[in-house]
C-alpha cells in the first residue's frame, strides 16, 4: 500500500456487489455455485515482522485488533469438521487447506501438528487433504520442517529478491532487514526437505531491478515463483500507479518474462506468466489474477469468522466478511454470499469497459481486490489495467510466434 488506510466511505449495502447483484435470482434461474476446494486458515494472527506493504496490518481493514491472536483449538475443529462436511456434500476427491496468518508458525509446533491431524482425521482415507504453509521462515528450523515434513505440509516462503530489495520492505519491527534469516531457512529446507519445498511468493517492488530480482530468487532453485502485485485500488492506488504513470508494472514483468520464457532448459514455473499461456491457448486459470474461472477459496480467521479472501483488507473495513462462523454455519452459505458469488461469474461481473476489452478473457478484470472504487464498489477495470493490457499482449506476441514457427516447421 502506498498511503495511509482509507477513512470509511459509503455503506457497503450501497456498492456492488452487495447493491445490484440479486444472488437469490441467479439461484432460482439455474445459477450454481462452484464448492469451494481451498481453505485458508488463519492459524495465527500476529507477526514477527513489520513488512511496509503488508495488507492485513497496514490496510484500511483493522479488525485483526479485536480478534484472538491465535486461533483456539475448537475452532480449528470445527473449521475441520465444516471442511469436511462441504467436501462430502459436493462428492470433492481433494481439498487444500493453507495454514496461513499473520505468520503461521507462530502457532508454534505443538499446535501444527494439533492442526494437522485433526484436519486429515476428518476425512475418509480415500479423500486427498493437501496441506500447505505460507510463511515468511524466520521459524524454519529443523525441528519445525521435521514436523511439516511428518506431516506432509508443503511450504511457500515469502521473499521479495536479493538484500537490498527484500529488507527495503520485509523489516522486523525494530527496522532491521530479515532477508539474511530467511535465505538461512530456504537453504535448510532445500538441504533438509526440498520434497516440502513448493515456491517463493515475491511481492513487485519498481525501485527493484527485474532481472537482479529473478536471479535471486533463482538461487534455492524453487519449483514455482509468484510474482504479486502490490494491493491496491482506485482509491488508494499501489505505489507508482497514479495518474498518467504509463505501465511500469508491465515494463518490470516483460523484463522477467522474457528472461523466463527465453531460457533453455525452463529455469523455474512462474504462475502469473504460465496462466495467461495457458488462457491464450484456451484453457482455463487457476488463479485469481487473471481469468474467468469461478474462484473457489474461503478464509476461516482465527476467531472462527468465514471471510472472502483476506487481500480485501485493502478496500475498506469489513471489506472480507461474509457475517458467518465455522460455529454456525456451513461453508454452502458462504457460496451465497454477493462478494463470493462475483468471483464465480465470470463475465457477468466485469464492467463495461472491460467487456469491451480485446484481452478480456485473458485479464478476466484482474484481481478482484484490485477493482475497487470507493462508493462504486467492485464493477471496475483493475487499478492495473493498462499493465495487464501491454503485458497479456506481450506474451500473446511471443507464444503466437513460437506457435507459427512450429506449425510451420511441421509443414
């Protein structure tokens, strides 16, 4: 985030989705929802860094303030029963749950592995539970990947590049960098349990240089990488995303694209550029950044509270509920709730000038939390929109010339 959290505008009754989007019509035409298959719980709801851009403690939504710092065990229980519970009413083979926080392994080992085992226990033996942890490292020690590794718990580490640009952002609260202490950890884990390794989450900084950032990153030779653009909405606008600011996203990722798409053998997955390939070949995303895939991804914080996806802290306070509990509740209630239901509509949620856009079911509007108007609510191009335009059209050009080279080499 680039300012400061914004103060509350309009009621959100009177922004769409929840002003305009009639869900129960959907329903009696024949609309129906997508179950959800990823569960992120909130483990933990505190942090042992101070990152600048950090959307749960800087963002315009607070009420991480007023809930548990971690999540008591009955409701991890009843988030395991309730998973599981959704998954046998909607015949699901698989789930994913992602222990996730403020920073997960504060949750300390003694409840990972509490967590764990209640959350596979609640499943029939022929039902795939995939568990994840999305962490920043700084508790990767041995005793701690021993016990993801007992448990089969892949792991995604947070790192934003080389020294200098990870620490300008990734601090800990008393201002010094955590780069050092978290390549500590990617190298025990790569040393100790790659199996567990599953990628790096990277966070786009522009004063970053691309190509310096993707070596970086390239040195625990990581299966995947996602590149994430900073949260931000036409409110309160990502750094360098103002008026009249060009496309410097565009410009940073065509630089790692290249790089990426160029080298022989592929030196890492990278899952932004790999969804819009495969989007432009005509397949489907499995992301929320680009495409029209329904999104199928529920937070449980760790007051037991069912959220959308927690990014919406960006927009405004109260932004990710959903007003239900894991005690009270079933997950088929949040499949009806407006915010939910227009993350699974494909075109019927975009705005005019997105329909008229030639890259539309390429870009599918952008991330959901990036659309965000104050007042307006969610019916808006991305705050990214001249990015992904030149980027998707980037790519577009380079796949459909390898594509025409080898169709005509098989002549």
């Amino acid at each position: 985030m680039s300012a400061e959290p914004e103060a509350a505008g309009p009621s959100v009754a009177a922004e769409w989705p929840e002003a305009g989007l009639d869900v129960a019509r959907m329903l009696a035409g024949g609309w129906r929802p997508t179950p959800f298959r990823q569960f992120v719980l909130k483990v933990h709801g505190r942090c042992n860094l101070s990152c600048t851009y950090c959307y749960m403690y800087r963002g315009a939504d607070q009420s991480w303030r007023s809930r548990p710092a971690a999540m008591p065990a009955q409701v991890l229980r009843q988030a395991a029963r309730r998973i599981a519970r959704h998954a046998d009413a909607h015949g699901l083979d698989d789930v994913q749950v992602v222990l996730h926080g403020g920073e997960p392994l504060l949750a300390g080992p003694d409840f990972l592995d509490f967590a764990a085992a209640e959350l596979r226990a609640a499943h029939p033996a022929d039902r795939r539970v995939e568990l994840g942890v999305q962490t920043n490292g700084l508790l990767l020690d041995a005793p701690m990947l021993d016990l993801l590794a007992r448990h089969r718990i892949g792991v995604s580490v947070s790192l934003d590049g080389d020294r200098a640009g990870h620490d300008r952002h990734r601090r800990y609260a008393n201002g010094r960098g955590s780069h050092a202490a978290v390549v500590r950890a990617l190298r025990l884990l790569t040393d100790r349990h790659r199996a567990l390794y599953r990628g790096l989450l990277c966070t786009i900084d522009l004063a970053n240089d691309p190509i310096s950032t993707y070596d970086a990153l390239l040195e625990t030779a990581p299966p995947r990488i996602d590149l994430l653009l900073p949260h931000g909405t036409w409110s309160v606008p990502p750094p360098g995303r103002g008026p009249d600011a060009g496309t410097p996203y565009a410009d940073w990722l065509i630089a790692v694209f290249d790089r990426w798409y160029g080298a022989r053998p592929r030196e890492t997955g990278i899952r932004l550029f790999e969804e819009i390939i495969h989007l432009l070949l005509g397949g489907h995303s499995g992301s929320e950044s680009v495409g029209l895939s329904p999104v199928a991804v529920v937070v449980v914080d760790t007051d037991g509270t069912m959220q959308q996806v927690d990014t919406l802290k960006t927009a405004f306070p109260g932004a990710p509920e959903t007003g239900l509990t894991v005690a009270e509740h079933d997950f088929d209630l949040a499949l009806r709730h407006p915010g939910v239901v227009a993350r699974q509509i494909g075109r019927a949620a975009l705005c005019d000038q997105c329909m008229a856009c030639p890259v539309r079911d390429v870009c599918g509007g952008g991330c959901y939390t990036h659309r965000h108007r104050r007042g307006s609510g969610y019916r808006n191009p991305s705050v990214y929109c001249a990015d992904l335009k030149k980027l998707i059209a980037h790519v577009h050009r380079r796949v459909r010339a390898d594509v025409e080279r080898l169709a005509g080499a098989a002549r």
